[in-house]
C-alpha cells in the first residue's frame, strides 16, 4: 500500500488530478458552510435533532442544508433532472437515440439539456425549501425583495456546485456527483463522534457496541455486493482482430456484476421519497386550516415507519432496475459478441444469447436490487430491533456512498497506475 501511494504521486499527472480534487473539495466545504442570512439557530437545531428526513436531505446536499448555507440544496436539483432525463430516454424516442446512438455528440447534447433543465428546477426546489423553513420558524423576519435574492443565491450556489462535479468527473477518477456527497458525509463524522463522546452513558456501552459491528458487517456486505459478479463464458470459434493483431478461436468470458448501478439508486430515491414529508411539513405552517389537516394526516402517514420504510425500499429496487436497463443493454452485447464471432455455449447468437443474457442480468440485479433496498432502510431495521434512535441516522446509505465512492477511486486510480506502468515498458 505504501508503495502503492508513493507511485501516485510520483506519477506527476496522477498527482495533479487528485490535489485537484482535493483543492475543489475544500472549496466545497468552505461554500458548504456560507450561511444565508435571518436564520434562526435555535429552531434549525431543534429541527435537526432527532429527524431522519432532514438527516437524509442534509446527506443529500452534501452537508449545505445543517447550516442553511448558500448551497443549501446541494446538487438536488441536478440529480433530479438527470432522474427526468434518464426517464425520458425510456419514453421518448428520440431522446433515447440521443443518448445511445449519436455518440460523443449526442451525449454532449443530452447533458447540455440536463444542464439547462437544472436551473428552472433549482428555482422552483429553492422557493420550496425557502418556504418549508419559513413554515417551521427557521427563517424569520424576510420581505419578498430578500426572497428573491436568497433564490436566486441559492440556485447560483446548485449551478456552482454542478460545475465543480464536473471538474471532478473530467479528472476520471470517479463521479463528481458521488464524491461530492461523499465529502459532505466524511466532513459531518469528526463532528458525531464528538456528540456520541460528549454524550456517553456507560449503560450505552452494548448499543455502541452493537451499531459498531452492524457498520462493520454493512461495510464487509457493501464489498462483497459491489465487487460481486456473474461471469458468462464465451467461445470464439473463427479467427478475429483485435487491434493490428490477429487472434484465434479461444475462450474468454463476459462478466455482470451483481451491483450495476451503485449508489446511484439510492440517491435517486432520498429526492423523490423526501418530498410527501416536505409537502406535509410545509402545508401545516400554513394559516389555512385545510392545509394544516392535510398536512397533518401526510406526517402522520410518513411518520409511520413500515409505510416510509416500505415506500423507500421500493423506490431504491424501481429504480436499481430502472437505472441498470438505462446503463446495460443485452442487444448491444449480443450484436459486439456476434460481430466478434463469440457464442456462448448452447445458446444461438442473436435474438437467443439477447434474451440469455437479459435473463442473467434481471435475476443478479434482484439481488442487488434487495441488498440496496436493506442498506437504504437499515436505520428504520436498527431501530425497530433495538428501540430508541437510530445512531446510524441515515447509516446504511452513508456507509454505501462512502465505501462505494472509495472502491471506484481506488480501481480508476489502479488503472492509471497500470497505464502508466505500460506506457514506460
């Protein structure tokens, strides 16, 4: 490992890319912790304590929401307009042909549209954030003309971020979506472990314990899913090309792993499954009595552990498929491994070793489809089990995040090395 770290930063262009990374990391911190003004300390404490909603929201915006910053929203808004482009691939076909066939271009063309659909989107989530936490006595005493300006602060601070993501992810050392959440969580722990030390009760030694070795087992569980692969055989039985050198009939085989789209579901499903506990949040500050019932009976729903942890495990598993039929196509697969002579055995090139291995692919994303589903709700699991609040608050997602962030850095950065090594042979 030491040596391993010593030819990193021995590779000048590697060293450059990370201290990059880590240079657009602390100024997402240092923006993270902007406040925006006429804020009430106490009533945003209060809320904090003890919610797991807001837990998830502030994970969700890197860190921006604890203190109200001028980045209160994170990249929300971005993701949630990814979530409507990538949908509309599946709905619309000419956007599917964008994204898929067009190439280098079309993809350029579709994250143009992803980009410029954000801003509307960071508007409208703004103004509702802005309203919730007036709603709450969170932000007092602000005119219309302060509203406007705290929007349009905000929105500017989403695009700011979103472009700071995509200096990370030109570095192709990971997503700079992921590794932006991912500092948001590792920024709040320094914190949490001071709040569990100032807080320690020698009775609570077995729950520290026990939520130890639950995060220990959830990190060994996230590795084991996140490396796990199903391999494919494949036969060549003619002579091919690859590269300027001819190859004979042989063998290889085609790997699908188990966890094909990461974290990626997970958070895909905090920005839809926050929104029915926001509405109601929002509509019971209202003056309107109506609104206030409504509101009430929402919370009282949401607030109802198997009907919330219900509602988030099916969204995670929706769109773990959903996100794995958008990045992994069987026909494409089946047309390069008939272009390039292989078969597997016992199944027909074409339309059969199509459906072969879109059966394969459906039945291992179950299982990562459920692994993700338990890792999503296994604070609500902890704290039916043991009682009281969950310490892993937003844990298992946390925990999924971080370690998966890490793993793709690690092999990103592994491939370089290898690179690299080649490049001087």
């Amino acid at each position: 490992m030491l040596s391993k770290f010593k030819n990193i930063f021995s590779i000048p262009d590697l060293r450059k890319k990370i201290l990059f990374i880590l240079f657009v990391l602390v100024i997402f911190r240092l923006v993270a912790n902007i406040p925006l003004p006429s804020v009430d300390v106490t009533q945003l404490r209060e809320m904090f304590e003890g919610n797991q909603l807001v837990g998830m929201l502030n994970m969700f915006s890197g860190g921006g929401l604890s203190n109200i910053s001028i980045v209160l929203l994170g990249l929300g808004p971005y993701i949630t307009s990814s979530i409507i482009m990538q949908l509309l691939t599946m709905i619309v076909p000419r956007m599917e042909q964008m994204h898929k066939e067009e190439g280098e271009a079309g993809r350029a063309k579709f994250n143009t549209i992803t980009r410029v659909s954000t801003v509307p989107l960071a508007v409208v989530q703004t103004f509702a954030m802005i309203a919730l936490l007036k709603s709450q006595g969170i932000i007092t005493g602000i005119t219309t003309l302060d509203t406007t300006v705290l929007i349009i602060t905000a929105t500017a601070g989403t695009i700011f971020l979103m472009w700071l993501g995509e200096l990370i992810t030109e570095r192709k050392l990971g997503n700079g979506v992921s590794i932006m959440i991912f500092a948001g969580i590792v920024a709040s722990v320094p914190s949490l472990i001071s709040r569990l030390i100032n807080t320690y009760d020698q009775s609570m030694l077995f729950t520290y314990l026990a939520f130890l070795a639950i995060t220990i087992v959830t990190i060994l569980g996230v590795v084991f899913i996140s490396e796990g692969q199903r391999i494919i055989p494949i036969s060549y039985a003619r002579r091919r090309q690859r590269g300027a050198i001819g190859v004979g009939a042989g063998s290889s085989h085609l790997p699908i792993k188990v966890n094909q789209a990461g974290v990626i579901p997970i958070i895909f499903a905090i920005s839809l499954v926050t929104i029915p506990t926001m509405a109601g949040q929002f509509m019971t500050g209202q003056d309107s009595a109506k609104l206030q019932e409504i509101g009430t009976i929402i919370l009282n729903i949401f607030q109802n552990d198997w009907i919330y942890g219900g509602m988030y495990f099916s969204l995670v598993v929706l769109f773990t498929y959903f996100y794995t039929a958008v990045i992994f196509d069987p026909e494409k697969v089946a047309k390069n491994l008939q272009s390039q002579g292989g078969y597997i055995q016992g199944i027909r090139p074409g339309a059969e070793t199509e459906e072969y291995i879109g059966k394969v692919s459906t039945r291992i994303t179950l299982a990562g489809a459920i692994f993700l589903g338990l890792i999503a709700v296994l604070p609500i699991i902890v704290k039916g089990i043991m009682g009281g609040s969950s310490l892993l608050t937003v844990g298992g997602a946390s925990i999924l995040i971080v370690v998966s962030v890490v793993i793709e850095m690690v092999k990103q950065i592994d491939s370089q090395l290898v690179m690299y090594n080649y490049e001087k042979l």
